[in-house]
C-alpha cells in the first residue's frame, strides 16, 4: 500500500455545502474493466463534488506508467493502494472499505462520470431512509438512461428458478430533469453505490467469489440482513459503456474481467448461495461473447497498440468477408469458453459436438 489518506484525524464529518450541510464520506474508486478511464474520471470528482470526503483509489494490476500519473497528481490527497495481481469490484471494495474511517462510504469504478449534486443527494436519501445501500440515476451517455433504481425478476421454469435484472427507464433519454420519484430497489448497479460502510462488511455485502451478477448477490445480502436499498434520482452519475477497445494497458484486465470460465465459476457460487439461475434463460452468454469480441486473438497474444489497429481492420473487414468471419467467430467463441458455458451452466453437447453442429449450420446458409 501507498500513500495515505488526507486529512482524516483534522476534517470535520459535516460541512455546509449550498447552504445545506453534508455528511462526510469516504469515496473508493478501482476499475471495473479498463484502466484508461480512470485518470478523466478522478478528476471529473474532483471538479464535481465541493462536498467533504476522504479518497481512496484502489488499483489492482495497474500498470506502472499509470501509477505513477495516479502518484504525481494524488499523493497526499488520496490514499493510494496498489495491489499486482487484478482485483475484481468486491476485492477492491473490501480493501477499500477496511481502510475507511467514516460512517458512509461511496464505491465506484473508475468508468463513472459524475454530475454536480451527485454525492450529497446520495447522502441526504440515505439519512432520510436508513438505507444500506443507495444508487443514483445512471446514464450510459450524456442523455440516455442505463438504469433507474433495479428490479429482480424471478419466474419458475420446470420447477426451477431464474433469476433476471430489471432495468428501469432503460433508453429515456433525459434532458432537463424527470418526474422519475426516489423509490426502494431490489438491488443496485455496482457502478456506483453509497454504502453504510460497517453494515458492508459486517454482512459481506461484496462476495469476493463472485466476478458477475455480484450486483444481485449484494441485493439479497442487503435484504436477508435486513438493510433497505433505495434508488434516488436526484444524483445523476453517467457510466461509460466499453464499446471498444482503444488502449494497450486495458487489453489484459479487460480479457481478465470477461472470462467466461472466471464468471461461470462466480455464477456457480451464486446459485450455490441462493438456488437462483441467473443466465438469464441462457441470454447472458450471447453478451459475454459479445464483449469477448472486443478483443480479438492478435491483441490477446501481443497486447499493444499496433495489434488492436489490426483487429480492428480486421473487424471492419468481416462486413464484407461474411462466411469465413462467421466461422472465424464461432471458433474463437469455442476458444474462450462460450460452449463450456452452454454445458456447464445449460446442460447442453459438449464444446466439440456444439461447434460442429454450429459449423455445419453456418455451411448450410
């Protein structure tokens, strides 16, 4: 560990900020899965949050030119923590959470932009509501929403339960404020949760097992410990979906984070824990292949610069070529585990019998 935490033992916990007064929090902030995004946002926090906090920035598998950028701009204002290996969100929250110091914390990755207001009506719900958790309008760009609060839909099928978020007002676009109400949700996006921080640890609201679908595992934490969620609109925070791939230094965590056989093994523990599949009737793993697919073979075996131009003229040319980048896909999704997935989690052929059949079909169009 580096660093250390500004200010602690000499800051008052309230201040007046607006003419309102603010509890003081502790912000944790790691990355989800690219580190390139995280230097824009740290100091979009910093430009847009006068209220009082301490900042802990929790970094696992960094690599060295970024710590020492993260270094020369926050040393002795931020508690550094480095850690080699990757973390995934509850590792690093853990970490980040044992080190705060004040009653509430503030988890976010560090492709989370932030809106000015954001962190004091976050506060102010969770004062008003006792909740243990709180989340915040989240937009995934400068207009459309990603999710307002969460809902956990759960139907039977042959006797089985599945497990499916709800995302709502997904797509509205928002321009100068809703009717949207503060309302109590069934769990909250991990891209930016304001937390009671002993009662997280206490509960174990982060199961470090657990690389996806961690989201739902905390929600039920959070309730089967007795703690309420609520969603309060208005704190305005916009999460950068990865859409592509552009930076060498993420090309490693990001292969890392999406691995089909890291997730199927948290998934495994998920419904061991609370008898829920949540594949989603099978539906997630055409995401995950998706997002696979943003980092093809070449920058996997030589992570840079030039390999990711490639791949994605590569890519660009699969438009045109058709058949053979068809083929060319179902055999990298064979390669990372997409038909480990379907048999493990699916009871479906094995890995070799479901990429024949899929070859075949693909030679029959």
């Amino acid at each position: 560990m580096e660093g250390r935490l500004f200010g602690v033992e000499d800051r008052p916990r309230r201040a007046e900020v607006s003419g309102k007064t603010t509890e003081r929090c502790t912000i944790i902030v790691s990355p989800r899965d690219r580190f390139s995004t995280a230097e824009s946002c740290l100091e979009t926090l910093v430009a847009n949050t006068p209220e009082p906090y301490d900042l802990i920035i929790v970094m696992g598998g960094a690599p060295q030119a970024l710590r020492e950028r993260l270094q020369a701009r926050f040393a002795g204002k931020a508690k550094l923590i480095f850690i080699p290996q990757f973390l995934n969100c509850a590792q690093a929250r853990n970490i980040g959470l044992r080190e705060a110091k004040t009653r509430l914390s503030l988890c976010m990755d560090s492709d989370v932009f932030v809106r000015p207001g954001w962190l004091s009506a976050l506060i102010r719900c969770q004062e008003e509501t006792g909740a243990g958790l709180v989340v915040p309008l989240m937009l995934e760009n400068q207009h459309a929403i990603h999710t307002a609060g969460n809902s956990f839909f759960i139907t039977q099928k042959g006797g089985k339960p599945f497990g499916s978020k709800v995302l709502p007002y997904h797509g509205q676009e928002v321009h100068e404020g809703t009717n949207i109400k503060r309302a109590p949700a069934d769990y909250g996006e991990m891209h930016c949760q304001l937390v009671d921080t002993k009662a997280a640890l206490d509960l174990g609201v982060y199961d470090e097992r657990i690389r996806e679908g961690e989201e739902l595992d905390s929600g039920l934490t959070w309730k089967k410990g007795g703690k309420s969620i609520w969603f309060e609109p208005e704190s305005i925070v916009v999460f950068d979906f990865p859409t592509s791939i552009d930076s060498a230094e993420d090309i490693s965590l990001f292969i890392w984070r999406w691995d089909f056989h890291g997730i199927m093994e948290g998934y495994k523990v998920f419904h061991e824990k609370w008898g829920i599949d949540i594949t989603e009737n099978g539906a997630f793993k055409h995401f995950l292949l998706m997002l696979n697919e943003l980092v093809g073979i070449l920058p996997r075996l030589w992570p840079s610069q030039t390999a990711l131009r490639i791949d994605h003229a590569l890519n660009r040319g699969g438009e045109i070529l058709g058949l053979p980048i068809k083929a060319w896909r179902h055999l990298r999704a064979w390669r990372w585990g997409y038909y480990d997935w379907v048999r493990e989690l699916e009871g479906g052929p094995s890995p070799a019998r479901a990429f024949k059949e899929k070859a075949r079909g693909i030679l029959r169009t």
